[in-house]
C-alpha cells in the first residue's frame, strides 16, 4: 500500500498518455534497453575486480550484480540509481573474510539489509546525510588508495597483502620479483582506461573499463606470456550457498553488521543524491531506496554474494545513456545473469593482472582533486587527511569516527571564535571606539570578548556592533556589566544589535537562533542607529553635525555593504542590463530597491515628485529616460509605483494650499489623473472596497492607472511591446499592491509577478 501511494503521487502530474502501457513498452525498447546494455558492459569488469580485491569467491560479485540490479532496481526509491559491488566495501569485505571467513561474511550482510530495511521504515533516511562530506569524500579516498596498494602487488605478478602497512613494506620486495608478462598485461588495461576518454567520434559510447579487460585478454592469448587468469569452481548456481552464523564473537559480529549497513546505506544514499543532480526526471525517496538496498542484502547475503550499494560510476553511465526509469537497472542485472550462465568459461580467459589494473585505475579516481582543492578552500583539509590516513592504517569504521570527531571539533572551535575586535574611529584616537562582536557568542568566547572590550579607553564613546545570531548568558552578562562600568567611568556605551540575536533577551529564556529578531542594517533608517553629534559637541562644527548621517552611512558602507558587493558591481562596471524601468515618487520612504528586493543593475530608476510621465507635454526628463531605457537598455517591462501619503496628491485636493510655483507648474501634469477620480474611476472605487478611505490615497492609486494608460499610448512603448504595470506602496503596513487598469489586489507569496 505504501509503495502504491508513492508511485500515485510520483504520476499525478504525469499526462495521461505517457501514463498508458503501451507508451511505457515504447520508451522502454527505446531508452531503457540500450541503456541497460551499457551498464551491463560496465558492471560485469567492476564486479569480478572487485569480488577479487575483497578476497571473495568469483561469483559471488556476479551473484551481487544480478541481485542488486533487479532486486533493488524493482524495490528501491531511485529510478535511475544502479545497484552491485562497491569499491567502497572492499576494505571491509577483505577484513571480515579473513577474521570470520566467507560465509559468516554472507550472513553479516544479510544482517546489514535487515538493519537498512529498519532504516528505510524507521524514515531516517535524510539524517544519514549529516555526515559531513569531507568525510564521506576522505573515506572513498582512503579506500581507493588501500585497493591500489593491494592491486599493484597483484600487477607486479605477486598477491595482495592484508593491511598497508604489509602493502608498503613488502612492495620493495615485490618489485624486485616483479612478472613482466602481468605487468604488460595490467598496464595495457591502465593505458586504456587512462586515453579512452580522450578519443575523438562515438567510440568513447563503448564502455572503456570492457575495452581494456577484452583487449588484454585477447593480447595474452596472442602473446606468449604466461599470465596467473581467473578460475572458477562452477557455475553460478554451485556457488550460490546459504550463510553461517559465528561460533562465538557476537560483540565482532554485531559490529560489523552495523559497519557495513552504515557504510552501504551511506554511500547509496549519497549516490542517490548526486544521480538525481543528474537529470530532470522523477526525484529519489531515499527511504524506500534504503528499504530496497536492504532487501538486496538480504537476498545477495543469503545467496553467497557480496554486500552491495548504489553504485555512482554505473549510475552515471545509466544516465548518460539515456535511461528514463527503473527497467534499465532491473535489465542490466538481467543480462549479468545470462551472461554468468551461459558464458562463465569466457570469464576463465581474464588474466587477474588485467583485473588489477582495473582496479588501480578506480581505486586512484576515487581520490578526487577537486575534492582535496576544496577542502583545502574550506579549511577542512585536516580532516580530510587525518580521515584517508585513519581509514588507511587502522579500519574504515575507526577512519570515519576519527573523521566524524575532528570534523566536530573544528565546528566547535570555530563557534569558539566569532570575530571581536576593537578599534578606535577617527583621528581623535581616545574619543571614539568601535567594539565588532561578529559569529556565535557564547561563554567560549569570553577570554577574546574580555581581552577586546579592555582595550577599550575610559572615558570614550564606544559603538558596539552586535552581530551575532547566537548569544548565551554568560557572553550578555560580560556585555552589559562592562557597559555600566564604562558609563560609570564617564563613557558612553550605544549597543547596535545587527543580527538576528538580541542581547536583552539572553538573561531571560535560553538561547536560541532567531530568523528575523533584528532590522538588517541596511533597511534600517539612519535614526534607527546612529548616534549622531549634537549642537555645541566638543570640535564638531556645523558641517560636521549636517553631514555626520551620511558620512556613518559611507562608514558603515565600506565596512559591512561593499565587500560583499564588490563582485557583483565589478562585473557591472562596464555596462548595465536592467530588466525594468522603475517609474517612482521622489518621496524619502519610497526605496524602490527595498520594496522590491532587488540591487544594483536590476533597476533603471526615474523619480519626480508625484511618479508623473508627462509625455504629451514632452517633459525632456522623462522623456529621455524611457528613450533610453527602451531602445538602449532595451528593458522588458516600465513599473509605476505610487505610495500612500504622497504630498503631491494632497496638494492636487487642496486647492487652497500655497505651493510655489515650480511645484504648480509640475502638477499640473497631473492633472488628467486629478479629473479621472473626480469622475469616479473604477481604481479608486476598488481602492475604497479594499480599505483606503483615505481620498488623497485613493487619487494616488488613480494615478498610477492613468500613468500606466499614458504610458501604454506612447509611440516609443507601443512599438517596442514593452510591459507597463502599477505599484503602490502603502508606507503604514510597508506591504504593496497591485495596481491595474480597474482594479486593486495585494501582493500575495503566490503571485509570480506583476
């Protein structure tokens, strides 16, 4: 019932002709099929390298194909992710093999999808995501390097050891015996691998790690070298054999039950995730995924084959083969069954080495520079490396907590340290501080909090700039306490919460991260914040006192704005590309780039007194700018925007009012607007029904519709198609309406534009 509710919702918005069964058959034979056989060519190499690299039975990574292609293919939540062997188990199928033997090693993987199908019912999915990734990227690392140690013994015609530290220390030795038939073998296959996807035409389609086994296969039946090949002890269905439980070590047992069930549904999971970045199709239920990993454990486990997961190298080469659902996945399995039946002796004609080769080649990919650069960026390479070596010369499990730990570690360190310094501001050294208190605050910072606010020298006026959105008690205790003594001592102490935690709160209720506890700096107006000087200060003079708001507002600019804007107006710095032509009042409170949250380059903004455009009385201003806006910067769309409390509106109903002329002259542009809500215009009867019975408000809405109409019947508008709407402001409830031909609505979340 569960999984027929998911498939239901998967398809409610899918038409109902792609829905029927003859459009799926089609797009199955279509995509699917061929799909299908490239991923089939692709995991039959990867599944016999890596059922040798753990030191299990030949088959039993067969088994682990067919199973995970079709079991977890049919069960699973992702319709595009492949399931078989993963190199990612190898180091830990190898060290379970050799501590408990094969089929103990079966019945723990059967045990891990019992705790993956646990998992996927329990809905956890997600949480397992919470491993930082520079972790889960340094245990990939540290395996492939482990399987590439392992592999070049076996390339160099010996046999693996079992940890790197025996790899490393007997890899002199075994150079110095080193087989030249399994070198030229194994690094035919490398060569390969390394140029195939460098080719030029439609070769590269073909599966290079089948190309490489196929041709050094063929070249040591050609040659006459004598290389050690793959043998096996009947068929598929000999090896198929039942699972042993342990006699005694149930505390190892239960151990390694977790740690493959941990790492299996980690790495599947991750690669759902990543297959789904891949296209645009049907999005993964990474519960059911886990439910369907789980149940093909279970299954390869009790039928003697190796644990498998989501696999990202075959899942990639499924996608870009243009598989669209599951049947590819489920076929490929297919197919590796076929194949393990009917032709098992072609598979006794691989020399090892050219499987070796195979697996030096992955082992050294997965280790990502790109991975590496980015950690390094970040500042997480420590734990990135300690992560590789971790699971390099202890165990994966070990490798991984040691990881997980330092990862934690170095969360709490930098919580430990939020920006705090202080400074004085001006030449008057002594007069002015500022004290920047920036990140989480909390009583692990005091030793840097104490240290900045004693700098500090009695007697000036101090800012401090909270901007925090995390503060505990201790840190606001600390705060506030050095506060009163600087007061006491003849200072001033002005408190600028900038973030989101407020320093009041933190001595009354625990604390906590607030989404929106404080006005962002910049849309707070200047009184919000500044200090200011007063008349008669001590050295201010008169142009000081006028120009101190603007000149706080460059400061406060420079410091905290430009940064971060810098990039973005660089890219800008020779030209512009608006989308809009932003027609608005002149008014103080109307910030056009608030309202509508937009920056720099987005609008091409024109203000006057009223939010006019006089074109028919050829008004040069106006006129120049919509002459620019529409054939230079070609915007697609002119927005009018009034607001409520306009002056010029009230001037326009108070006949009796003094303006000078100047101002009469420029209203009488408005004029047509003024008889259009004397004559009842559909707005503003609108206007009134949604609550502004305010008549200056009202003719301010008018206004803009007749704006809009002026503007549609301009010849410049009118032969370029350009999209003419209207705004309105409302100062008192700072929210905006829309303002169209007759009538009035508010601006909804929902609604996707003007």
């Amino acid at each position: 019932m569960v999984s027929k509710g998911i498939d239901a919702a998967r398809t409610a918005n899918v038409p109902r002709s792609q829905q029927s069964p003859g459009y799926r058959v089609r797009e199955i034979l279509h995509h699917d099929l061929p799909a299908s056989v490239v991923v089939f060519l692709v995991a039959l190499p990867l599944s016999l390298g890596i059922a040798i690299a753990s030191d299990a039975p030949i088959m039993a990574g067969l088994i682990a194909a067919v199973v995970g292609g079709v079991l977890a293919g049919a069960v699973g939540g992702s319709p595009l992710l492949a399931t078989g062997p993963a190199a990612g188990l190898t180091v830990v199928v190898a060290e379970l093999v050799a501590k408990f033997g094969w089929q103990v090693t079966c019945a723990i993987t059967v045990g891990a999808g019992v705790l993956q199908i646990l998992f996927g019912l329990s809905r956890i999915a997600r949480a397992a995501l919470a491993i930082s990734p520079v972790v889960v990227h340094a245990m990939l690392a540290g395996i492939g390097l482990t399987i590439a140690l392992q592999q070049v013994h076996v390339l160099l015609g010996g046999s693996s050891r079992s940890s790197v530290w025996q790899n490393l220390s007997q890899l002199p030795a075994q150079l110095g015996r080193m087989h030249v038939g399994d070198i030229l073998i194994g690094g035919t296959v490398i060569a390969i691998l390394l140029v195939w996807k460098r080719l030029p035409g439609p070769v590269t389609k073909v599966p290079g790690a089948l190309v490489a086994v196929v041709a050094a296969t063929v070249l040591s039946l050609v040659l006459p070298v004598d290389v050690e090949r793959i043998v096996i002890n009947g068929s598929l269905f000999d090896a198929i054999g039942l699972p042993e439980l342990p006699d005694g070590r149930w505390p190892a047992f239960a151990a390694a039950v977790l740690t493959v069930a941990l790492i299996a549904s980690v790495e599947s999971l991750l690669s759902a995730v990543a297959v789904d970045k891949m296209h645009s199709g049907a999005r993964s239920d990474l519960n059911r995924e886990l439910i369907g990993q789980g149940a093909a454990n279970m299954a390869s486990g009790a039928l003697g084959g190796l644990p498998v997961t989501g696999v990202i190298v075959r899942s990639a080469t499924n996608v870009a083969a243009g598989a669209r659902s599951k049947a590819s996945t489920i076929m490929h399995g297919i197919w590796v069954l076929l194949f393990s039946v009917f032709l098992a002796g072609v598979v006794q004609q691989i020399p090892k080495a050219a499987l070796a080769g195979l697996l030096i080649v992955i082992g050294i990919q997965l280790v990502k520079l790109a991975q590496i650069r980015l950690a390094h960026r970040t500042g997480d390479l420590w734990v990135y490396v300690v992560t590789v070596a971790g699971v390099m010369f202890l165990n994966l499990l070990e490798g991984v907590l040691i990881g997980l730990f330092l990862a934690i570690a170095l969360v709490l360190w930098r919580a430990a340290r939020p920006v705090i310094h202080a400074e004085p501001v001006g030449a008057a050294a002594e007069a002015e501080w500022r004290v920047v208190i920036e990140g989480t605050c909390s009583f692990l910072s005091l030793p840097r909090l104490s240290g900045a606010l004693a700098r500090v020298p009695e007697g000036a006026d101090v800012t401090v700039e909270l901007i925090v959105d995390y503060i505990d008690h201790a840190a606001s205790d600390v705060i506030n306490e050095w506060a009163r003594r600087h007061s006491r001592d003849g200072g001033s102490v002005q408190i600028d919460e900038l973030g989101t935690a407020a320093l009041s709160v933190a001595a009354h209720e625990p604390p906590q991260r607030r989404g929106a506890a404080a006005l962002a700096r910049g849309l707070a107006p200047w009184k919000a914040w500044q200090r200011g000087l007063q008349p008669g200060a001590t050295g201010a003079a008169e142009s000081d006192i006028r120009l101190r708001p603007v000149l706080d507002g460059i400061s406060h600019y420079h410091r905290r704005h430009a940064p971060l804007l810098q990039q973005h107006l660089s890219e800008l710095s020779h030209g512009q590309n608006p989308t809009s032509l932003f027609l608005t009042c002149s008014d103080s409170r109307v910030v056009p780039n608030v309202i509508t949250h937009s920056g720099p380059g987005d609008l091409f903004t024109v203000r006057n007194i009223g939010n006019l455009a006089p074109t028919q009385a050829r008004d040069t201003s106006v006129e120049a700018a919509l002459s620019f806006a529409i054939e230079q910067l070609e915007v697609t769309s002119i927005i009018v925007c009034g607001h409520s409390g306009c002056g010029a509106m009230g001037a326009l109903l108070d006949t009796d009012r003094h303006i000078s002329a100047p101002i009469r002259d420029w209203l009488a542009h408005a004029q047509p607007s003024l008889r259009a809500y004397l004559g009842d215009h559909p707005v503003a009867r609108a206007a009134a029904e949604a609550g502004f019975d305010n008549a200056a408000d009202q003719l301010a809405m008018v206004n803009v519709a007749v704006q809009i109409d002026t503007l549609q019947r301009h010849p410049l508008v009118a032969a370029s198609g350009v999209h003419v709407a209207g705004l309105f402001f409302d100062i008192a409830t700072a929210k905006v309406w829309h303002v169209a031909a007759a009538t009035v609505t508010e601006h909804s979340d929902e609604q996707a534009g003007v």
